[in-house]
C-alpha cells in the first residue's frame, strides 16, 4: 500500500509506517500527522495540523480543515445510493454514480468508528461522538452522538477550562 507519488504533502507531514497506508492524488497541510492503515483517495484535502488516526478511510470527495482530529476507524461515505451494476447488470464505472463531497470545519474532532455520510458538513469545533452515524450536516460547536446522530450539547458548554 504505497504513497503515491501524486500525494501533495506540507512541511513537516509526518506518516507513521508509510508502507501501511494507501494515499494517492491528495494533499495533506503542514504537520498533519497519518496513522497506519489509513487510505486516503484522490482528490480529498486536509488542513494543516491534522491528526488521521488508524485504520480511517477518507474517500473522494471529502475535504478536512485546519486542526481536525480523526479518531481510529472513521469511514466516510461519498455514495449514498451505492451499487455495483447498472440496471444492466454491468459493473458501475467512474461517473456513473454520484459522488457527494462532505466538509469538515476546522478544529472539528470524530471519534472512533463513526460513519460520516456524504453530503454534508460538519462545522467549526463540533464534537462528534465515537461511533455516531452522522447523516445531516452538524452546526458549529455541537456535540452529536448516535445512530443517526443527535445534537446532546456545546463543546463550548463542556469544554475544560
């Protein structure tokens, strides 16, 4: 699983194990940080200051913000009517589904195994939950949890001083 040598990567971009990541015809910020096991596919763009945990997948089609921290095991999603053939029984090819782009603010933080459904944004400093299935966009600053997910407070509210 190589990083192809299509990757834009910033000062300082650090890639624990890089033969055990898959990263190709994307761009990563200034000292962002990958984790093992991670794919990252072309087109998707991260911010500066990143933090892509273990075994995450980032799909085209998703951009990532300045100081976004991307718990283990995160899945987007950029297809939200998936399949693998046609109505004529022929494998789909690139451009004959819809690929949904998702944004994610800057400072946002995704725990642990949620689910990111295409479509949507996340916005500035939200929480979302370890394994919460967001399917609508989430407003700044919220914190959202479960399946779908639900707004259960403000990071703002919470946070430790």
């Amino acid at each position: 699983m190589p990083i192809a040598q299509s990757v834009k990567m910033g000062e300082g971009v650090r890639v624990f194990y890089p033969d055990l990541v898959n990263m190709y015809n994307c761009s990563l910020g200034d000292q962002t940080t990958v984790g093992p096991f991670v794919e990252i596919q072309g087109g998707v763009e991260i911010g500066a200051r990143c933090k892509i945990s273990s075994h995450s997948f980032l799909c085209e089609g998703v951009i990532i913000e300045d100081e976004v921290f991307i718990g283990h095991g995160v899945m987007f999603i950029n297809d939200i009517y998936p399949r693998s053939t046609g109505d004529d029984g022929q494998p789909l090819k690139g451009g004959q589904w819809e690929m949904v782009s998702t944004r994610i603010g800057k400072r946002v933080s995704i725990g642990s195994n949620a689910t990111i459904m295409g479509g949507i944004t996340i916005g500035e400093g939200a929480l979302v939950g370890a394994g919460a299935v967001v399917t609508k966009d989430v407003p700044a600053y919220a914190i959202v949890a479960g399946n779908p997910a639900r707004v259960k407070g403000d990071v703002r509210e919470k946070r430790q001083k």
